[in-house]
C-alpha cells in the first residue's frame, strides 16, 4: 500500500500564478501615470491662485487696494500695494513679492499664455476684483497657462463682483 505524502509547499506554477495575478492588480489599481510637464503646470495653477488669494486677503486685512501684475512676455508677476505702488513682501520669504517662473525650477516650462483683463487685477478693501484701469470687473477675470509643449492647458479664474478665485 502507499502512502500519500503531505503538501507543505506550492508548485512552481502556483507561485507564478500567485505573481501574475499580484501584477495585475497591481497594474489595475495603480492611478494613471502624469507627466512632471502636467505636475509643473497644476502647481503653477495652484501657485498663482493662492497668490490671488493672499493679495485679495492683504486688501481686506489693511483696507487698502493690493493687486497683481502679471507679464506674459517674462513668465513672471509681483503683487503690489496701490496706493503706494510698492512691492509688496512676500510672506514666505520676507522679500519683495515676484515669482518668475523662468527662475523657479518647480515651474521651468510653464508659459502665461494671456489674462483676460489688462494684465493688472486689483482687489478693493471689501475683496471686489478691478482690472489695471481701475474699473471693476463685469465678468470673470481668465488667467490661462499651459506647458510649453503645448499639451496640457489650465486657466485660474476670477469671479467678478465676489473676486472667488478656482482653477479649471
């Protein structure tokens, strides 16, 4: 009579099953791969909508105007106090308020396309957004950006009246 031997182990296909299947689920759950061109472009995004927000803040804290000044040609923007006309400071950095995105490493190749206003947005001492001219803004501000390849393309808004900053 024979006697059965006990399995203590797995078979080599088993164990290359086992693998195959890990990977696959591995591959299935594993978010879609996005470029640093792609990564680059939403922290600029990001980057200039908290500087909007931080300049609508300044004027609401010190009830004065502070705005923006954005220059598509540079790839670059400062923030500014109105009616002194000064830089303001940056509160990270304690230095005057410019971002150039040429010199910025987290956002070499991210172009300012256009801005739908004269490249200036102020905000008064209750937060309401007004172009370079002064006047206030009738429809939503458009600031749009994209990679230089050109693929990928996002724009931060600015809600008229209410001076609400998102990106799209």
């Amino acid at each position: 009579m024979k006697s059965k031997r006990s399995a203590n182990g797995f078979t080599l296909i088993e164990l290359v099953m086992l693998i195959v299947i890990i990977g696959i689920v591995a591959l299935a759950s594993m978010p879609k791969a996005i470029t640093s061109q792609a990564v680059r472009l939403e922290a600029a995004c990001q980057k200039i909508a908290t500087d909007l927000r931080y300049t609508q803040e300044m004027a609401l804290a010190q009830q004065v105007r502070f705005g923006i000044s954005i220059d598509p040609v540079n790839e670059a923007y400062f923030v500014y106090r109105v009616n002194v006309g000064t830089v303001a400071r940056d509160p990270q950095t304690r230095n005057n308020f410019n971002v150039s995105f040429v010199t910025l490493n987290e956002f070499k190749g991210i172009d300012i396309v256009s801005t739908s206003f004269s490249n200036k947005i102020e905000f008064d001492s209750v937060g309401a957004p007004y172009d370079g001219n002064g006047v206030i803004l009738s429809s939503q501000g458009v600031i749009t950006l994209q990679a230089q390849a050109g693929t990928y393309s996002r724009t931060v808004r600015i809600e008229a009246k209410t001076g609400k900053v998102s990106v799209q």
